[in-house]
C-alpha cells in the first residue's frame, strides 16, 4: 500500500471518530527576518490529496484564524506574491496555536499549487464523493463536471442515475430549474470553483422525499476580501450555429458576500424525427403502414439571471437571500410533417401533410431567504427559510394539415388554433435543526408547502371536420396541493462502524379540478419515508456500506393538465388528471478496494411509477401519448466503477453497469390487458483525462460512453455509442482559458425507440443536434483567484413545473 492510500485512509477514519467536533487553527506569518506579513494567504489543505479545504488572510499584524476546521489530517502553507512556506502538516483533533509559518524570500510554490491532479473518489457512509478540485476534470463547466461523475448516466440530455432522474443542488440548495434550464445554468458556471460533487443514491430524510437521487455540486468556500468577475462564452457549430454569453460577478467583505450571474443563449436548433406505425386488424394482420417525417426548428433566447446575497449579523447569526430568474420569451417552433399512407399490399394509399407553428413564453422566478443561528453548544445550529416561486408559461399553436390521394389529388383540408396558458405560485416554509450528540449527531425540522396552479386551453378557428379534434377538448384545470413534512436523523460512530438512521413524514393534501369534464380528483394521504445508511471499514483497503431509502414521485403539473397537444389530428399528446403519487423502495450493497476500485449491487421497486406510455387506435387510426401509473415496476444491477491515476499526467475513469428493468402496465388499446416490458442492457463510460503540458495548463479528454439497449415507457431503445474529444488551455496564470470540443464524432449516439406487442406496432427515431463542434472562453478579472458563493435554491416542489 502506497503513502497517500495510507495517509488518506487514516484521515478518513479520524473523521468519522470525530464527527462533529470542530476546532480552530490560530498562528502568525513572517518572513526570514521575523517581519510580519500582512494579508498573506494561509491555505489549509486536504493531507491525502492536497485539496483545498479553506483559507483566510493575515490582518495588518500578521495573525490569522481558522475556524470550524474538522478533525482530520492537513496541511498548512501560508503564501504571498508568488512565494509560499513549507507545507506544515497538522493532526488536528482539538484547538492549535502555532508559532510562525516562515516565508522565504524565494520559494518555488509548484508543490502546493498544483494545476492539474488527478480526481478522487471517496465512499461515505450516505454518498459517493468524486473530489475534483484543481483537477483536469475542473476545467471544464459545472454541466461538464456532472457528466463525468462515477454512477451518471446522461439519457436525451437528461442526467440520470441507475434510471432515475437526478435532481442538481449547488451547496445542498436545490437548482429550481426544468430541462433544458438546468443545462443552460451549469453550462455557464465554471467548474474550476467547483471542490466536489455529492452522489447521493438514497437521500437521507432532511431531503424531500420526491427529490429521488441527488447531485450535489459543493463550491470551494472564499479566501480573502475583494472583488471578481468573469465572463465566458461559446460558439456552437451543429447544423445551426448557437452561442452563449455569460458573466459573473462576486464581492466580499468581512460580512457580506455578494454574487451576480447572467448568461444568454441563443441558440436555434433542428430536430429530425422518423415515425412508423403499422395498424393490425383483428386477425392480427398489417392493413395499414404509415411512414411519417418530421422536421422540428426551435428557435429561442433563454436567458438566467441569479442573485446571492450572504450577509453575517453577527459571530452567531446570518442571512442569506437568494434569487433566480429564468425567461425564455418569443420562441418559435415550426414542425413540418409528411405522411405516406400505404395498404397491405405496400402500396400508397394516401398522404398528408401538417404544418404547425407554436409561439411560446415562460417566466419563472423564485425568492428564497434564510436565517440561520449558530446556538452555543459548539455545532449546533438553528435555521428557518422561507421560499416563494412564481411561473408563468403560454403557448400559442396554429396547425393546418392538407390530405391527398395516392395519384396526388386534393380531398381535403383541416386545421385549428390551440391558446394555452398556464399560473403556478408555490409557497413554502421550514424550520431545521442540528447539533452534535456525543460521537454521533442529530437533524430535526418542519416544512410546509403550497401550490396553486391554473391552466386553460382553448381550441378555435377550425378549417373542416374532425372526429378527434374540436372545441370540447377546451378546458380549465385548477389545481391545489399542500404537504406538511417532519423528519428526524441520528448519525452514530464507532471504531470500524457508522451509521445514519432517520425517518420523514409527509401528509398530502391535494384536488386536481378539470371544468370540462365536471370532475374533481383528490388525494388525502399520510406516508413515511425511512432511511437506513451503515458504513462498515474493517482496514485501511476494504469497506463495505449498505443504504435503504423510500421516495415518492409526484406527477408534474403539465401532466395533470386534461389537454391535447395535437402533432396532427391523428398523433397527439394529453395529460392525466387521474395520476397519482408513486412509492419506491431502494436498496444499495457497496464495496470499495483502496478507495479506486467500487462495486454496487442494487434493487429497486419503483411500484406504481409513472411512466411515458404510447397506444395506437387501430381502429380509428391514431396514436395517443399519455403518463399513466404503470401496475408494477422495478430494476436492478451491478456497477463497476474504476477511478485510477495509471500514469501522473493520465487520469482513467471507468464505470460499467449491468441492469435489469422492467415495467407492468395496462394496454388501453389492447382490451385493457396487463403486459410487461422488459430489458436486460449494458452501460458503459470510459474517460480519459490527460495532462499535456508540463505545468498542467493544456489538457485532454478522450469519452466513449456506450449503452446496449434501455426501457423508456412502453419504447425500447436500440444501442447508441456516444465519443468525444475535448481540449483545454489555461493563458496568463490561469486568468484566461480556450478550449474546443467535438461531440459525437462517429455519429452513432440516436437510439431508435420500438413499442412492439400484442397489438401496438410502432417505432420513432429522434435526431436532434448531437454532432456538433464547440469553442468556448473565459476571461477572469480583479481578485480571480477568490471562491464564490454560488448556490441554487431548495425547492422540489418546483421541480414539477414542466413535464420536461
């Protein structure tokens, strides 16, 4: 066993001994001649790694103070203009006073500032920790940075684990943002203040219990006084060019942080679709093939804007304001749709073809401020919070659609106007306690949330006849929802062992109002949701943890929404006012060798999951999307994950998953038989992350991801293989950097969707812009080197804005 293994483990059991404890580090900084050193940087570092852990700066006498530090084994250097002293090692476990940390008048720094380590991976007794803190990682987007975290799976551009969407925090506050938001958001944050990011399969009970699995981006915390700012863009070459700007601002005094983010992005963009479906008569015979293509452009300006305001009342009180707005105002979406119509004899029968233009904006913006109190048993803390978030969305779509005969003769035309909008307020409260116990510690809190959502959809100004289409489909849905939420966790540790044990109860109360349809649909329940963690490390090379956690996943508000939205008067979407609230229960068995090599065993039955389901009419020749409760759903796997320096300038990181899934629903064009779709895949990702230069600031990254095959709804998805390159270099002492990305060079990354059973015969093949060419940039000035305060807001109620 090498050095840094033993060093690290040795820290990390030392952590766990002393969870809870906290201790300040006090000294002074001179130089050769016994001069003090005023505002010198002190940097306290991570002894296994060298990562950064926190900072400060010496007053005008030369003193500094550290303070919270946790027990653990570190380093300490002191620095100024360039030139550093000796790393000083400390076992910290109670209060130190040091003599002085000596600066030479000529030291070589390059031991403590490293540019370009290698990421770490460290298993916790709750979560997967992948430290990438000055690493080749870093120098990516916070976006980049999450899509080479171990366990992460990205699926149509959605982050996902094990299957499950993931839910974004930045500093244990929830990214309130839906879809294509999220990646806009963390595209423009940086990741070089990125320290860590948390994987958490199975939340504890302080975290809602619909927040499924987490990933959670930790910032370094700021070192001195003073005032930064950024910019950074990219220009996109796809199809369409697309660029992006953003700009960052952060200023900090003894008491108050202050940080600005705005970032634009506009961006137009094509989407290609291939459409089958064979219609099947009762003999179970093909009569009818309709072969469709779609043409979708998209062209938008999101734009986000977020304000972060830290101010510290005191030693023992603070305050913290934090507010994101997010607008995406006069986008266009113009679809374009041809249909050939053919018989049994594969000869054309018929065709159509559509063209729909939709006029969309959405508004969505959230407050959230919180107090929090420091009580003076040492690490005991008191916290309140209020939030409130307010979402406007509006669409307005024209579709018109002209039919023809197989010689090319006109029969007939159709068409109609859709006016939707939709009003959501959600307001929520909650109070949060914690404090040490013993060798263990404690977290108690309450919360209490409500929302209020109005949607109406209005059909008009129609051309011609049809039997799915008219203006009873018109419709207000008002819908009302407010939980009330306790949880309590005990964290205990022994010499070998740790454990986490808690429990959260929520009580539902919520009505779904359709006018049209004269129906009102209420859900009245109280739930637990238990949570079990157990961390068992019999040496320095081995452990082994075991989690158990129950979740719920709510519907989204758009899919309670009884509307249509209609691609043609043949193929259409609609909302479920009746779905209800699903209950999983997640197991995990984890083993980690010397902190590289991690094995997880995992089942999870997701009960009455919400899936996406497709049903085809063949009678009256339609096809119908729908969320619908499935009757029965679970999943299961093995991961193998190797995190490894194999040389010092090449980093590997290698993560294979196995898995089962499967889902049981009930076939509503097929005499409402049950039927089960199932899949057995296999996942693969393999990055590597090369150092070129000698001083680390030009870097590499070579990805391949492969997936075999997945189950989405009632689709099955063929395999797609995914590699990238990606180049990066740092200019003018990392105050500037350039880089260039190449994604999906061998164009293999568009599955085909298959939904074939009983009597549903239909498949779609989706091309959006996954092949394209990126540069970005990003310039640093005044005091670059601070850390911000960046942080999102917690929030899951608003996760449920938009279905995507």
């Amino acid at each position: 066993m090498n050095r840094s293994t033993s060093v690290f483990c040795i820290a990390f059991l030392t952590s766990i001994l002393s969870w809870g404890q906290t201790y300040k580090i006090t000294g002074k900084v001179v130089d050769e001649d016994n001069n003090s050193i005023a505002f010198a940087n002190v940097l306290l570092l991570r002894a296994a790694d060298s990562t950064f852990v926190q900072g400060t700066s010496t007053d005008d006498t030369g003193r500094f103070i550290l303070q919270e530090v946790q027990p653990n084994l570190y380093l300490l250097q002191a620095s100024y203009i360039g030139v550093g002293s000796i790393p000083r090692g400390l076992d910290i476990t109670a209060d130190v006073s040091l003599g002085a940390l000596i600066i030479p008048s000529s030291t070589n720094l390059d031991e403590v500032v490293v540019t370009a380590k290698r990421p770490t991976v460290q298993r916790l007794t709750d979560r997967l920790v992948f430290y990438v803190e000055n690493s080749v990682v870093s120098q990516g987007s916070s976006w980049d940075i999450l899509r080479s975290t171990p366990g992460v799976i990205i699926n149509q551009e959605e982050l996902q684990i094990r299957g499950q969407s993931a839910t974004v925090y930045l500093n244990d506050r929830k990214v309130q943002l839906s879809g294509q938001e999220v990646r806009d958001l963390l595209q423009g944050f940086s990741g070089a203040n990125i320290k860590s990011v948390e994987v958490i399969t199975n939340p504890s009970a302080r975290y809602d219990a619909e927040d499924g699995p987490i990933l959670n981006i930790v910032t370094s915390k700021a070192i001195t006084p003073g005032y930064k700012g950024s910019i950074n863009g990219s220009a996109t070459q796809a199809v369409f060019p697309k660029y992006s700007f953003g700009t960052s601002h952060y200023y900090k005094t003894e008491k108050l942080n202050l940080f600005a983010n705005y970032s634009i992005n506009p961006k137009k963009e094509i989407r290609k679709t291939d459409k089958g479906i064979n219609f099947i008569n009762e003999e179970d015979n093909v009569f009818s093939v309709w072969d469709t293509e779609y043409e979708q452009i998209d062209t938008s300006t999101p734009q986000n804007a977020n304000i972060i305001v830290d101010y510290e009342l005191d030693s023992r009180n603070s305050l913290n304001l934090t507010s994101n707005l997010a607008f995406n105002l006069d986008q266009s979406r113009e679809n374009q749709l041809e249909n050939d119509i053919f018989n049994a004899q594969a000869q054309l029968d018929s065709t159509f073809n559509t063209q729909s233009d939709t006029n969309l904006d959405n508004t969505n913006l959230a407050v959230d401020l919180t107090y929090e109190h420091k009580l003076k048993k040492q690490g005991a803390k008191l916290a309140f919070n209020g939030h409130y978030t307010f979402y406007d969305g509006s669409s307005f779509q024209s579709l018109n659609s002209s039919y023809f005969d197989g010689t090319g003769g006109f029969i007939r035309d159709f068409g109609f106007n859709s006016d939707a909008t939709q009003d959501i307020q959600i307001f929520t409260g909650q109070a949060d306690y914690s404090s040490p116990l013993g060798q263990g510690s404690i977290e108690a809190g309450l919360k209490v949330s409500s929302i209020d959502s109005e949607s109406q959809l209005v059909f008009s100004d129609f051309i011609g006849f049809s039997d799915t289409v008219d203006e009873s489909l018109s419709d207000v849905f008002v819908y009302e929802e407010n939980v009330y939420a306790a949880y309590f966790s005990w964290v205990k540790n022994w010499e070998k062992w740790s454990m986490k044990l808690g429990v959260r109860g929520e009580l539902t109360d919520a009505s779904g109002t359709s006018l049209t349809l004269n129906e009102i649909n209420t859900q009245d329940f109280f739930e637990p949701f238990p949570s079990v963690y157990i961390l068992y490390s019999p040496s320095e090379n081995h452990s082994f943890s075991f989690d158990y956690g129950r979740n719920v996943v709510r519907p989204k508000y758009n899919d309670l929404n009884p509307f249509s939205f209609f691609f043609n008067e043949n193929d259409f979407e609609e909302g479920n006012p009746r779905l209800f609230p699903s209950f999983s229960n997640n197991f995990n068995l984890n083993y980690t060798l010397n902190n590289e090599f991690f094995f997880d065993i995992y089942y999870r039955d997701n009960g009455e999951n919400i899936a996406d389901l497709v049903f085809q009419d063949n009678t009256n020749l339609t096809l119908r999307e729908l969320k619908q409760n499935v009757t029965g759903s679970q999943s299961y796997g093995l991961d193998f994950t190797v995190s490894k320096g194999i040389l010092p300038f090449w980093f590997l990181y290698a993560y294979t998953s196995i898995f089962h899934e499967e889902e049981t629903f009930v076939a509503v064009e097929s005499g409402n038989q049950e039927f089960t779709a199932e899949v057995d895949g296999v996942y693969g990702y393999l990055a590597n992350y090369i150092t070129i230069s000698k001083d680390g600031s030009f870097t590499g990254e070579v990805t391949m991801t492969y997936l075999s095959k997945f189950l989405f709804g009632s689709y099955i998805a063929d395999e797609q293989l995914n590699l990238t390159l990606g180049l990066r270099k740092s200019l003018f002492d990392n105050r500037a950097s350039i880089s260039l990305t190449a994604e999906d060079i061998l164009e293999q990354y568009i599955p085909t969707y298959r939904s074939r059973y009983l009597n549903q015969d239909n498949f779609y093949r989706r091309r959006p812009e996954t092949q394209f060419i990126r540069f970005g940039f990003t310039y640093n000035f005044g005091n670059f080197r601070l850390n911000d305060n960046q942080r999102g807001i917690d929030k899951k109620e608003r996760d449920r804005l938009e279905s995507e």
